[in-house]
C-alpha cells in the first residue's frame, strides 16, 4: 500500500516535470524524460520499467483523449460549414478521410523526416503541401476547410486555439 502510495506521488511528480521539462528537452535533443525516470525510481526505491510503463500509458491516453477532442471539434465545425453552406457533407467527408489520412501517416512521414536535411525536410514539406492543395483543389474544398483550426493549423502553433472564420 505505502509502495503504491509513493509510486503515484511519483507518477504526479513526474507528470508535471515532464510537461515542464518537455520543450526544453526537445530543444536541448536531451532524453531528459528517460533520465527523470530513472532518478525517481531510483530515489523512491522503484522498478525504473515499473515506472517507465506507468508514464507510457499516460501518455498514450493523454495522446488519445486530445485527438478525441480534436476530431469532435473538427466534426462540429465542418458540420457548421455545411450548415452555413460552404461545403457539403460530401465534402465534408471528404476532409475527414483526408484528416484521418494524414493522421495515419503522420508517425512515419516523422520517422523518415530525422534522417533528413533541413534542405530535404523542406522540399518533402513544400511537395505533401503541393499534394494536398492538388487534393483539395480536385475536391474543390478550400485548403483552410481541411487544417484543424483554419489556414494552416496555425491557430494551434501560435500558442493557441483559433477557430477558423
């Protein structure tokens, strides 16, 4: 019981430095989450793949609960696009496959992008980007219909959610 009770102290600890910590980790190219892992395991007396599992099942519904909540949100604003008349539900499913289309492949395009050049980063961008402006103009869909939060995502990269107009 007195285990457990440490291990979820543990768990709250080590959940908020994580979301502390993340970006700098990602700018510094350091595994500092890996590293946290094993000092509380190591401080708290605990198996460190104990621990290790307890934040990946975390983070694997964390990750599930917010793509849920971003294609509700998604399907409400698409619905209140083809019910102000500016696609139709066609159309609107359209985007949805696409989106789910492109959440598929979004770990691998990830994966394949590392081994890359900034240089080769950018022109593989500039043709998915190419590929789906071909895509929407074929749907006859404005390309701001398909990104999450209007033109370009960009509500959600500046710091926020942004509703499109």
């Amino acid at each position: 019981m007195k285990k457990q009770l440490i291990l979820t102290a543990t768990f709250i600890a080590l959940v908020g430095a994580s979301a502390f910590g993340a970006q700098t980790a990602f700018a510094q190219g350091v595994d500092s989450q890996s590293e946290l892992v094993a000092r509380i395991a190591e401080k708290f007396g605990l198996n460190q793949s104990e621990v290790q599992t307890v934040v990946d099942q975390y983070r694997t519904e964390e990750r599930t609960e917010r793509q849920a909540e971003m294609k509700t949100k998604m399907e409400e604003r698409l619905s209140q696009l083809v019910t102000d008349g500016k696609i139709t539900n066609a159309q609107k499913q359209l985007i949805l496959n696409k989106q789910a289309e492109m959440q598929t492949n979004r770990q691998q395009e990830f994966t394949n992008f590392k081994d890359l050049s900034q240089s080769e980063r950018k022109a593989a961008m500039e043709k998915h980007k190419a590929e789906l402006d071909a895509w929407a103009k074929e749907n006859g869909i404005d390309l701001q219909y398909v990104m999450p939060f209007g033109k370009g995502g960009q509500g959600m990269m500046r710091g926020g959610m942004k509703s499109a107009q």
